[in-house]
C-alpha cells in the first residue's frame, strides 16, 4: 500500500502508492482523504497510553517497580512519550491502512 515499505525509513512515510497491485483499488479516491486517519491514529494512541499504564500498574503489582500514577507521573510520561515516538511509523501508517480499508473498495472487473 505505501510508497516506502520500511518503517523506519522517514522518506515517504505517508506516501500511499496510486493503486492496489492486487485487487486494482483506488488508493487516492479524493484529495484530503487520509485526514480521517487521523481519528483512528487518535484512538490508537489513546489505547497505546492506557495500555503503558495497565503495564506500569502491573509491574508495581509484581513488585518489579515502583509506581503510582499520582506519585510517579515522571515514569507514566517518560514511558509513554518514548514508546510512542518508538511506534510513530508503525502507528501512522497502521491509521492510514484501517482507514483506507474502511472506505476504499476493490474494483470488481467488470
């Protein structure tokens, strides 16, 4: 679906390809299209930051740290904001795709 198929790799990380090699499906319907995505990429890091909190919580459960969320907010920040710009690409272009699989259908052929 994109231009560039490594993650970690910056130079045209959004750039989706014309059409699908497969089923022949628009990828580029209208312009401004993929602005929605950003909705999903917004569902995806709030499920990202409470998920890192379920961890931290569970951690300190084990006993391998110790956190709270009102005493340790230096750790739940730290931990988040360096997992999320870790998983940005993979994030973005994630958003991108469920978008696009959402609205963009394949041509039938006919």
């Amino acid at each position: 679906m994109f231009e560039n198929e490594s993650l970690y790799t910056f130079y045209k990380l959004g750039q989706v390809k014309k059409e699908c090699s497969i089923c022949g499906a628009d990828f580029n319907p209208e312009p401004g299209f993929y602005f929605g995505a950003a909705y999903v990429s917004w569902g995806l890091t709030v499920a990202l930051w409470v998920s890192v909190l379920v961890a931290l919580k569970t951690f300190d459960w084990w006993g391998w740290i110790e956190f709270g969320f009102l005493t340790h907010p230096l750790t739940f920040l730290l931990t988040g904001f360096s997992i999320s710009i870790l998983l940005f690409p993979y994030m973005f272009q994630l958003s991108r795709s469920m978008w696009a699989s959402w609205f963009v259908s394949a041509r039938t052929g006919e």
